[in-house]
C-alpha cells in the first residue's frame, strides 16, 4: 500500500491519496499566522489502519517545514493527535 500527503492549497486542505485513490483529507482556514485545522476525514472502508494519523502527521509535518504558522486543531482528531505526541506541541497555538 502506498500513501502520500498532498496539500492542495487552493482547495485549503491536506488530501490522503492510498494507491492513486484519495481516502481522506485534512480541511483547515489560514487566519493571520495561523493555520486552523477545521475538519479531518477518512473513507469509512479505511479507517482502523492509522491513515488518519499519517495524514495529520503528513499535514503538520508541511506546515513544519514550509510555514511559520502556528497550527490550531479545532478539529477534535487533530487536537487529539497533538495531545499524545509531543514532539508536535511547538506547533500548536491554544486559545
């Protein structure tokens, strides 16, 4: 199985693409210099295979490297994600 994280920015989301068909995607608002993670999603016939943690992973790894946002996780998947690995706290931006 193959997966990438593509970031589709003119669409304002991360898209999880498994074998060349999209299973999932990672829906956020830039405001100012943050990044609001709004909404994560994985096809139903593929959850339990932890795609939804390589795409948030994926996702705040870009934004890692290629911003300076900070990264709010108003969505609860993602704020839960952040919760249990700590390597990703520096990224967040709590209200």
């Amino acid at each position: 199985m193959s997966t990438v994280i593509r970031h589709e920015a003119d669409h304002h989301r991360y898209v999880l693409v498994v074998d060349d068909r999209e299973a999932g995607l990672a829906d956020y608002r830039t405001i100012g210099q943050t990044i609001v993670f709004t909404h994560t999603e994985v096809d139903p016939s593929r959850r339990k295979h932890g795609l939804g943690s390589n795409l948030v992973k994926g996702a705040l790894d870009d934004v890692r490297i290629n911003s300076k946002l900070k990264v709010v996780p108003q969505c609860p998947f993602v704020a839960d994600w952040i919760d249990v690995h700590p390597e990703y706290h520096e990224l967040v931006e709590r209200g």
